[in-house]
C-alpha cells in the first residue's frame, strides 16, 4: 500500500467526573488493558484533576477501534460500580 492509501482515524474521549480522585483511579484500573493491541491501534490517557482524556488512533482498522472503545468503556463502567458499591459498604 502507497502511504496516501492509509486511513488515520482518531478518537477523543472526555470523561468529567464529580470530583479529582475518580480520573485517577479509573486511569489505574484501565491502564493494564492498554498493553498488547493489535498492530495500528494506540491509546493514550492522562488523568487531570477531574478529567480522564482518552486518545484513540487507529490505522485503517475502524472495527478494531470501534470494538476497543467498547471493551475501554465497558471496563470504565465496570470500575464506576466497583467504586459505587465499594462507598455503599462504607
């Protein structure tokens, strides 16, 4: 392929949270997914008071990207509950 036959796509997720703590746990919780992705595929995060910012960008391969925001935002709702319940018990 010529390099004017790639396709960069990129995705940019803020995620205001209700206070500074939040950003950076859900950043710890959801950092050990992001290692081994598939060739073209990249995250970033960064965590800043009560922001998580997550950067996707992908090369050519939209269904990847799709499915790898899914699976992110899955486990980012799966880390809101554990944190809901975790203050119910308290």
């Amino acid at each position: 392929m010529k390099v004017k036959d790639f396709m960069k796509i990129k995705v940019k997720l803020i995620l205001h949270c209700k206070d500074e703590t939040i950003p950076k746990i859900l950043y710890s919780s959801l950092k050990p997914d992001n290692i081994n992705l598939p060739e073209g595929l990249s995250i970033r995060m960064s965590a800043k008071k009560k922001l998580l910012m997550i950067n996707f960008s992908s090369v050519n391969k939209i269904e990847s990207l799709i499915s790898t925001i899914d699976d992110l935002l899955t486990c980012c709702q799966a880390s809101l509950n554990t944190l809901k319940e975790i203050e119910t018990l308290r």
